[in-house]
C-alpha cells in the first residue's frame, strides 16, 4: 500500500510540475498576478509529492520488502540499516529519485526564499524549473520506475554492490547533488532573464547566493567522492581522470567562474551577458555529467545499469534544456543592454583573467573527456585519454591562477595600482621562496614538489593580506581600532581569502604527494618494513564476522624511532551474496599524513601481498576543500547576501519594472 | 586608456588564453592518447613495438603462469587470436583465468606485451565495455552469467598499477 501511495504522489507530482511550467509562465505573459502567484505553492506542493514518494520508496528498503524489483536488485535483509537507507540511491532509479528530490527541493528553496526577487523573473524561473521537473519525472515513471513489482517475490535480496556499502555512500552523493542540482536554480533564474529580456546588477544580486551554496556543495561532494575512492580503491590514487569525476569537475570549474563574473556584474554592472552565459552552461554541465553518468555510454562504479532508452531519453531531455536555452540566449542576448568596458589593471579586470583561465581549463577538461566519445562514434576508434593529457593541458592553464589569485584580491575596482599589489605581497612572495628552499632542503626532489609547496605557502599566506590590509591600514602595531575593523570587516571578506586559502592548503597536499613513499611486499607475520619514515611491523591476522561479510584482517603496528605511534588493521571483506571481495584499506593520520595499508588474498605459502604507503601532508588535499567550502559558507552568511536584507533592495527592482 | 585600447587588451587576452588553450590540447592529443585494440584488431594492424596500446579480451584458461616474484605471464583471447603478456606488480582482485581483463602497456620486439597495468573487472556481471565490444566482435560473447546483462550490470575496474 505505501509502495502504490509512493508511485501515485510521484505521478501526481508530474502533474502539478506540468501546472508549475505553464500556468505562472502565461500568467506572466498575461501580466496576470493571480495566475503568476500559482508558482510557490506548487513549487512547494512538487517538493512535497516527491518527498513522499521518496519516503515510501526508502520505507520498502527499510523494511526490505522484496516485491519490489528495485529492492530486490539492491538489498538484503542482512544489510546493515544505514546502507538500507542509503543504498536506496546506490541504484539507477533510486539515485535518479534523489536527483527529483533534490531538484523539488531547489525549486521549494527558491518559491521559499526569494522574496525579494520580482514577480515576473521569480514566475519564469519557477517555471522553468517545473519544466525540469516535469522532464526528469517523465524520464523516472517512463524509464526508470523505483516501484516496479515482482510477482512471485523473492525471499532474499542481491544485496548492494559491495563497494557502495560503504559510509560514503551515505554522504557523497547527496552533497554532489546538490552541488549538481543546486545550479539549477541558477540555470532557471537566466532562462527566466532571457525571456524576459531585462538583466541588471540585481540579477547578479539575485544569483549570486544560490550559486555559492551549489558551489559549496559541489566542492564538499567532489572532495568526498575523491576521498572515498582513495581509501577504498586500495591502491592509493586519489583523482584519476575517470570521465565520471571529469563530469562534476567541469560544472565545478564553469560555476567557480561563474562566481566570480556575478561579482563583477553586481558591482560594476558588467559582464551580464557572460554571466548569462555561464549561469547556462554551468547547469548545462552538470545535466551533461548526468548524461554521461546515467545513460551507460561510460562504464563505472557510477554507472548502474545501461539500457538505451534511458540513454536516449536523458539525451532528449539533455538537448532539450541546453539547446532550448542556448537558442534562447542567441536570440536574446544580443538584445540585452551591454555592460561598460573597464581597464585591464582593476578587480574587474583580474577576474576576466580568471574567467578566461578557468573556462579555458574547463574546455580542456571538457575536450579530453568527451573526444574518445565522439570518436569511437564517428569511426569506431577506441582510445584512453588519461592522466598525462590533462597534466599537460589542465595543469598549465590552471597554474596560472594560483600565482595571480591573491594579486587579483590586491587590485581595487575600476583603476588600480599593479605596482602596489605586489609590493605589498611581498612577504607572501617570501614566505613562498623560504618554504620552497626549506622543502628542498628538508624533502628534495621531485622539483615540482617544493615548487608547488613553495607556491601553496605563498597562496595561503596571500589569500589573507588583504583583509590584513584592511584591518591593519598602517602597520600591525601603529594600526588603531584593529578590533573594531575586524568586525566591521564584511564575512564575504573573510569568506574569499578562507576560499583561496583552501585552494592552497589542497595545493600543498597534492605537492607533497611527490614525497610519498610506496612499498609492494609479501607480508609475513612479525615481520617489519620500513616505509618512510615509519616502521610497520605485522603482528598477524584473524578473521571475524560482519552482518553480511566475512573478513580477513591483518594487524600490524606503526613505529618511529621504537616507539609504537598507531595500530593498524586492513582488512579484506568477502561478500557472500555477489561473491565479491572488497579491500578495506588500514589508514592512519599522522602529522596530516597518512600511513596506507592495503591488503590482497593470502597465497599459499601463507605471505599477504600488500602494498604499503607513506603520503605525507596527504590529508591537506581534502581538508582544503573543507577550507574552501567554509570560505563559501561564510560569504553565505554575509549580511549583503543575507535573505532578510536583501528584501530592502526589492524596490528598486520593483520601481524599475512598474516604469517600463 | 582609451576605449578601442580597453576593447583591444580585452579581446587581445581572451584570444591569447584560447589559443594558448587550443594548442596545448592539439598537442597532448597527438602524444597521449592510447588506442584501445583487440587481439585480432591488433593482428589485421600490425602493431609495431614500443607503442602505448591498451588491449582487452579473456584471460585464455591454462596459460596463466606465476613467475618468480610478482611476475606473471598470460595470454589475452578473444576467441580467434590471442597475445601473450607479461605484468609484474599486484593483480586486482578479480583477475582470474576465462575473465575479462583490460592491460595497458606496449609489445616489445619478441611480440610479447609488456603490461604496467592490469585492469580487472570488480563485479561478476560486470565486464568492461571495451572487451565486451571485442568479444562481440568475434562473435564469442554470451550474455549470461547470473543476471541478464544490462538490468543489474555494474561494478567499478579495479586497478592494479605496478610500482
């Protein structure tokens, strides 16, 4: 019964986002305020039937209700509850579920908190988001139904992929989500601009919040997923180039610019018709990955199932949104009023350069993940582009930008002084140099290890000399009312340097990686190796028993210097039901680095083959990420950006729209 | 500055950076790109030695052989044509006689292939697109094993990079 009551709200879900396109769209043609207020109701009433669906779909995993084929392909009884609940996206249909929740919620989200945009933009983009709705709910009931029935049912369940029951599974797709979906708001917002045919500074007002929250998201969900393929690969890698990551770096590279065009626009009130843009393709990027990801033309952990009439239909949907919007922006941007030109040496001029750097990267990126598809279909040539192309490409396009990134932040609007930028970058500048000699002195080669070390310090410490300028105009000890500058100091303030610095704090986790120590061994029991620094010494292995594994583990202890500093267990699961064997990788965090264990099958003579691994300073490459997001999060908060404030501003819009 | 130099310095850097951008990916293309073959692809082309290739088929029952260390030996099939390998490192977890497997590396002057990474399926019903494409090829793929393909089929390659 709940199950029937699941599909229905769904259904019926599809039907309210079909009234949600139409009705506020005509209504704003028609001027019509009654017809255009119909928007936030069933924006919220969409969210609300999705949810309940949602709900009633994780109640049958829950309560492992083996009639439905979308459990039975994805559960087992002895399953640990927190996959129950989480495996319910670890599938085709339920991950596309999430999707629709997600997207319902950024559509309720928008109906919800934007007050202060007008009328006629918020009835556009709230349809424009139905009309998303509606499209990717077509695809679940026609493609993709979670509620399918099997008769007779079954008893036990197939159980989730093993490699997806895992803790990550609970966190990272969520966050990617709605990083991914959380642009769509954005996306909605420019559309409705488009059609509307009016674009100002306020736009960017309006945009510029939901843009952060998506791109906070975006960068915890890429950062997890990177962390999380790490520890349960078993060989250590942490980005490998793969399509599917490639599919959330790109919205993440288009939506970072993206961020920082809207600041231009919103303060010099230029840009606009590119920010239109890249509101388009940063969204457009993100329903591409989905493509990618969905559609089984990649073969992953990620993609679940591979049938061609989702891969067509989520084509469709994909040529639909891109096309329509992109002919859209033709038709009208030439239209739109132009933004002034401004000097090439000011903060308006920095960010064009990282405009230009960051979609040129993304190109790159873009180019390299998509060009062994379009050969293989134009003649059937199968090819690998992996690491080395875009080391070569991404890497020098993107290196540019940590060098200028704090002289950027230096520069003021409109006219600035280079000169005086960097001269007071100065000690960033030679920290820089003083940790790069220290690393070489201290680590030595691979050079691009102490460069990058050299070059992240210099980062870190230059993300901050700007609100150091600004709190301590005249020196840090002639500087009065240093306190009272600090707090008067904007959160966005804090927020950028915290943003930048966490680019840094990654930076330097990735140069350290040249330092890394790695060992292949046949591990015997109360033998020693040295890796690194550190001693590990096995101790010897037992088995045991989980809810629906068996396991193998190996202990072993991490010394230096005699004296033991950690434990450490990997261990190796074998999945009963999918006969199907998983390496638990032993890690251990040292000084920011980590100790990384991984186990293989024992052979005949007894000996493990493991390979063992000291990565220094490792962690920092996701620790930055939390950096960055926590930047983002406080320019979130920042009072300008602020709901509640932002409602002052409405009028002038609303003035603007009653004169035209 | 005036206007037409604001526009030049504007429209001057976004074709640099693109330029700059468009050529570094039409180089790394030309040298990084590894082709994906078939063991009778790879017979009907003639590969010469020394060329990064990766190849993907079965792994031929009987033939795989533990050499001393972590060396292995093996022939990868695909029904009609086979081509004997040569790896040392640590295999995936699923590597296994009569499975699918994805080698990367490149033939050496006595025809052998000298893989520096072994990729692996990670899931029973699982096989990787391009072997499947080779064997269906040859006409010697089955779609069995357990469940019907394409309902339940996924899984993630596992990899074994040497050291």
């Amino acid at each position: 019964m709940i199950v029937e009551v699941g599909h229905y709200a769904l259904v019926l879900a599809l039907a309210i986002a079909l009234m949600q396109t139409i009705l506020p769209f005509w209504g704003a043609r028609a001027r019509d305020a009654r017809l255009m207020a119909v928007a936030r109701p069933t924006a919220l009433t969409q969210f609300a039937f999705v949810a309940l669906s949602y709900a009633a779909l994780t109640y049958a995993h829950v309560a492992s209700d083996f009639s439905l084929a979308n459990v039975v392909e994805n559960s087992n009884s002895n399953m640990p509850l927190v996959y129950r609940i989480s495996g319910v996206w670890g599938n085709h249909e339920g991950s596309m579920m999430l999707w629709v929740l997600i997207l319902t919620l950024s559509g309720a989200a928008m109906a919800v908190f934007s007050r202060s945009i007008p009328p006629r933009l918020l009835a556009d983009a709230l349809s424009m988001q139905g009309l998303l709705g509606a499209a990717f709910l077509l695809f679940i009931l026609l493609t993709s139904n979670p509620f399918a029935r099997l008769s007779p049912a079954p008893l036990e369940g197939a159980d989730l992929n093993p490699i997806l029951q895992d803790p990550g599974l609970a966190i990272h797709p969520p966050l990617l989500y709605l990083g991914y979906v959380g642009f769509s708001i954005v996306f909605s917002l420019a559309a409705a601009a488009l059609i509307g045919g009016r674009i100002d500074a306020a736009f960017a007002r309006f945009i510029r919040p939901w843009t952060l929250a998506a791109w906070c998201f975006l960068t915890l969900g890429i950062a997890m997923g990177s962390y999380w393929a790490y520890y349960t690969l078993g060989w250590g890698g942490f980005w490998f180039w793969d399509p599917v990551e490639n599919a959330s770096l790109l919205p993440w590279l288009a939506g970072t610019a993206l961020l920082h065009s809207a600041a231009v626009m919103e303060k010099r009130d230029a840009l606009k018709i590119w920010t239109i843009f890249l509101a388009i393709l940063t969204f457009s990027l993100s329903l591409l990955g989905t493509f990618l990801v969905r559609s089984g033309v990649l073969t992953s952990v990620h993609a679940f199932a591979s049938d061609p009439q989702r891969g067509l239909f989520i084509l469709a949907i994909l040529v639909l949104f891109i096309g329509g919007s992109l002919f859209l922006f033709m038709l009208r941007a030439p239209t739109l009023s132009k933004g002034g030109l401004f000097a090439p040496v000011s903060r308006e001029g920095a960010l064009v350069l990282n405009n230009l750097l960051l979609t040129a990267s993304c190109a790159a990126v873009f180019v390299g993940t998509l060009y062994p598809l379009a050969l293989e279909a134009w003649n059937g040539d199968k090819i690998s582009v992996g690491a080395p192309f875009f080391n070569l490409t991404f890497g020098p396009l993107f290196a540019p930008l940590l060098l200028i990134m704090p002289i950027g932040q230096m520069l003021a609007w409109k006219r600035a002084d280079l000169l005086g930028a960097v001269q007071r970058l100065f000690f960033a500048a030679a920290c820089g140099f003083i940790a790069m000699a220290v690393f070489f002195a201290v680590q030595g080669a691979p050079s691009l290890a102490y460069i990058g070390a050299g070059v992240a310090v210099y980062l870190i410490i230059g993300s901050f000399v700007e609100v150091y300028g600004r709190i301590f105009p005249s020196g840090l000890f002639k500087s009065k009312n240093a306190f009272v500058r600090g707090k008067g100091l904007p959160l966005s303030a804090w927020g950028s340097a915290f943003a930048h610095a966490g680019l840094g704090v990654t930076l330097l986790g990735l140069a350290a990686t040249g330092w890394g120590a790695e060992k292949v061994v046949a591990m015997k029991a109360g033998e020693a190796y040295d890796v690194g620094p550190y001693r590990l010494e096995v101790m010897g292995t037992t088995s045991d028993i989980g809810p629906n594994y068996k396991e193998a583990v190996a202990h072993m202890t991490i010394r230096r210097g005699g004296e033991v500093v950690a434990l450490l267990e990997p261990s190796k699961r074998f999945f009963s039901t999918r006969r199907m064997s998983t390496s638990q990788a032993g890690i251990v965090t040292l000084n920011f680095g980590q100790i990384y264990v991984s186990i293989a099958d024992q052979n005949d003579n007894g000996t493990i083959d493991a390979r063992l691994y000291w990565k220094p300073l490792v962690s920092l490459i996701w620790l930055g990420a939390l950096v960055m997001a926590f930047g983002g999060g406080l320019s979130l908060s920042d009072r300008r950006l602020r709901v509640g404030v932002a409602r002052r501003a409405a009028k002038l819009p609303s003035n603007a729209q009653i004169a035209s | 500055m005036t206007r037409k130099q604001k526009r030049l310095a504007l429209i001057g850097g976004a074709l640099g950076v693109l330029g700059l951008a468009v050529g570094m990916v039409l180089f790394a293309l030309r040298d990084n790109v590894v082709f994906f073959y078939g063991p009778t692809e790879m017979a009907e082309k003639q590969v010469g030695p020394g060329l990064r290739l990766r190849i993907g088929g079965l792994v031929k029952a009987g033939t795989l052989t533990h050499l001393e260390g972590k060396s292995i030996s093996f022939d990868v099939t695909d029904g009609n044509h086979d081509v004997p390998v040569a790896y040392t490192g640590l295999l995936p977890d699923l590597f296994k006689e009569g499975q699918g497997v994805v080698a990367e590396g490149a033939l050496d002057k006595g025809g052998v292939f000298r893989a520096d990474s072994i990729l692996a399926k990670h899931d029973e019903r699982y096989m990787p697109r391009e072997v499947a494409d080779a064997l269906k090829k040859q006409g010697t793929w089955q779609a069995s094993s357990g469940a019907p393909q394409g309902k339940t089929a996924d899984g993630k390659t596992a990899s074994g990079a040497s050291q």
